[in-house]
C-alpha cells in the first residue's frame, strides 16, 4: 500500500509504519553494523599484531643489552679479580734475570780459589800443632794442591745442589714460586763460590781454621742470599738451615755408596 494513503497516516498527522517495514530497517542496520565489525576487527588485529611484533623487538634488544652488558661486566669482573689476584700472590724468590753475569761471578770466584790452591797458598792450610805449642803450617805438596783444585770444583757442586734444596725448601715452605730456575741455579752457584772464600781467611788456631772451613762458607752464603735473593734475614737463615741438611744427605748418600761399593 503506498504511504500517502489515508488508511496509513495518523491523527497527529505522521504515517503509519508497518511491523514489515520496521523488520527490514533494523535487519539492514544489524548488517550494516556487522559490516563495520568485520571491517574494524581485521585492522585491530594488524594493529595488534604490529604493536606486539614491536614489544617484542624492543624486548629482545633490551635482552641483548642485559646479555652483552652482563657478558662485559663479568669479563671486567674476571679482569679486576684476576689482577687482584696477581696482586695477592707473593712475589717469586727467584726473579726473572739474565743468568750470565752470575755465571761470570761463580767462573772468577772459582778461578781464583783454584790457583790459589795451585799456588800453594798457605791461608788454605789447617795448621798442625807442634811439640812446643805453636802452630806448624805445612807446605802443600803438588798432590795435596791438585786435591784441592778437584775438592773446591766438588764442592762447588754439591754446595750448589743443596743451596738449591734450601731455597726450594723455604718456597714450600712460605707457600711462594720459585720463579726463574735458571738465574735461581747461577745465583746459588755465584753465592756458594762467593762463600767458599772464607777458605783463604787465616787463622794460625787449628780449631778456628777448621770452624771457618766447615761453618763459615754456610754464613756467608746465607748473608750474600739476603741482597742476591732478596730474602729477608730469617727467610735466609731457613734457606741457610735446609742448605746445610742438604750437604748433610748428601754426604750420608754418598757415605752409603762408598759402603755398599767397599
């Protein structure tokens, strides 16, 4: 029926609607609006996505930061603790030197003792007592002078080797490092040869001549450790007492090879 008919307009002057009519009105706002929600949920979802792909890139970045910044505190962590470590560690007895200048020293300290001995010098002589009291000093024969060329060379030897076991000792014992084994050998063997020239020290007292033969190289050695080493008086008195008990093994070990060999 068409709207401007009679039937269909009301007493205030406006039209009748039908129910029809009305049915189809909302049916189009309901599609229209379905519409809309279908066009806006793609566009949220992409904003969505877009927003999330961005957190998560920022907080991958983030991580990286933490990561490489972890890595680089604990590599300056393990730097600083490594150099706080080697700061701690007491110093090496045995620094790093050239081992030739103490070579050269044991080489002219030796040298001269042997022709000493080659000479005949009497300093080197035990004095002998004599029927009236006063002191005999022998003449060295040349037997006697080549035995005491060959006793200065092996006792250099092993004087070193032990000096060497007492330092080693003493390390052990302070809980230090030995450091450079070479310079430490050339030092010991310029100190023992330093100390051995307390043989030339006369004394016309047979029992002086013989305390300063057996007990004076020992102490001098142990006071040329202190400046040659770098020990401190006692460090150098231990070094010296686990010297001495080194010669002390050794002469037992060799005691016992003449035995078993006799």
């Amino acid at each position: 029926m068409h709207p401007t008919d009679e039937d269909d307009i009301e007493s205030d002057g406006t039209y009748r609607v039908a129910p029809e009519d009305m049915k189809r009105d909302d049916m189009k706002r309901d599609a229209q609006e379905l519409r809309r929600v279908r066009e806006v949920k793609p566009t949220r979802a992409a904003t969505t996505r877009s927003s999330e792909t961005r957190e998560a890139h920022t907080q991958d970045d983030e991580t990286e930061g933490d990561e490489h910044g972890g890595e680089e505190s604990d590599e300056n962590h393990d730097e600083s603790h490594d150099e706080n470590h080697d700061d701690s560690l007491p110093p090496p007895i045995s620094r790093p030197a050239n081992p030739k200048p103490w070579l050269v020293i044991a080489a002219a300290t030796t040298a001269f003792l042997m022709i000493a001995w080659l000479a005949g010098a009497p300093q080197l002589v035990v004095p002998e007592p004599s029927s009236d009291g006063s002191p005999i000093i022998p003449e060295l024969g040349f037997f006697e002078r080549l035995a005491g060329v060959a006793r200065t060379a092996v006792y250099l030897a092993l004087a070193t080797l032990g000096g060497v076991f007492g330092v080693l000792c003493l390390a052990f014992l302070r809980q230090r490092p030995v450091g450079d084994v070479i310079a430490l050998f050339a030092k010991v063997l310029a100190i023992v040869a330093i100390g051995m020239l307390v043989w030339l020290v006369p004394s016309e007292i047979r029992f002086v001549k013989q305390t300063l033969n057996v007990l004076g190289v020992p102490l001098l050695a142990g006071l040329c450790a202190m400046p040659v080493l770098r020990l401190a008086p006692r460090d150098a008195a231990l070094a010296t007492a686990f010297t001495m008990m080194g010669m002390l093994l050794l002469v037992l070990v060799a005691h016992t090879v003449v035995w078993a060999a006799g």
